[in-house]
C-alpha cells in the first residue's frame, strides 16, 4: 500500500495520496515512514505547518537512511519557509550531525544561516559543500584556495600597503 503511495506522491496526486495515508496511519500509528510521507503530501500541498508534526513524528519514531536524510532536510525546510530559523538550523543541524556529508542538509543549512544574518557561516558553509561535491575540474584546481579561503573570508592580502 505504501509503494502506492510514493507512486501517487511521485505523480503529484497528493490529495489522494494523502487519503490512503490516513487510512495507514489509523493503522499503523508508530510507523515513521507512513508520517514521512504523510508529511511530504502536505508539504507538497504548500502545507507546511502542518507537515511539520509529521515530519517530527517520523523521526521521532526511528525512520532510518535516506528517508531519515530527506525528514531532517524537509523538516528544515519547512521551519525555513514560515520564519521558523532558530528551529531549522537545529533541526539542519542535528541531521547534520547524523549525516555529515549531506550536501543538500548543509545547503539549506547555508540558506537558513543566510536568515539569521550569518553571512560569512552560510557562504563558508557552501563553499566547503562545493568544493566536496563537484567534479568540475575548476573547482578541483582552486580547491585549496577555495578551502583556505572560505575559511578567512574577510581576511586582506595586501603586501604592498
């Protein structure tokens, strides 16, 4: 039933998707995956104060791997997209903490800092992601650079004054 679902969710049939879901989670009410996606329907649906609780008690109940990568990122999300900055960067934060080479969770963990006025964190941030995710050859030339750098942002080189 659930692979239904993912196929209607997939498929941008999300007021459907979402009956089933309830039907589902009635049923099984421990089950984090029925709230993931329960949550995604509705986000979907440009919901997300309400998906936010579904998002939570998807994690809360132990989705694992990348459904438990995509509830911390759309959980972050979601908290950045009605203001909620504080919540999402912990929220970002903690999935971070989970899986530290997630490039998108560091992404909106960069736009979320970019809110809350720390510029320099959010372009370091995703200068580093960047630099680790892209097989552009440009990147991988300046890598060095680009790493020292984001890492001094508002230092001068300047020899001759």
């Amino acid at each position: 039933m659930l692979n239904q679902v993912i196929k209607l969710i997939e498929a941008k049939r999300y007021e459907e998707a979402q009956t089933i879901l309830q039907s589902l989670l009635d049923a099984h009410p421990q089950d984090g995956a029925i709230y993931f996606y329960y949550a995604t329907a509705l986000d979907a649906l440009g919901l997300e104060r309400k998906a936010i609780p579904y998002y939570e008690k998807a994690i809360d109940y132990g989705i694992e791997g990348e459904l438990r990568q995509r509830a911390f990122i759309q959980l972050g999300s979601s908290y950045r997209c009605i203001g909620e900055y504080e919540k999402a960067a912990n929220v970002l934060g903690q999935g971070l903490k989970e899986f530290p080479e997630n490039v998108a969770l560091q992404a909106f963990l960069a736009m979320t800092l970019y809110h809350m006025r720390e510029e320099k964190k959010a372009v370091s941030m995703l200068i580093h992601a960047l630099v680790a995710s892209s097989p552009d050859p440009w990147i991988k030339t300046y890598e060095k650079a680009l790493i020292f750098y984001a890492d001094h942002l508002d230092e001068v080189w300047d020899q001759d004054s």
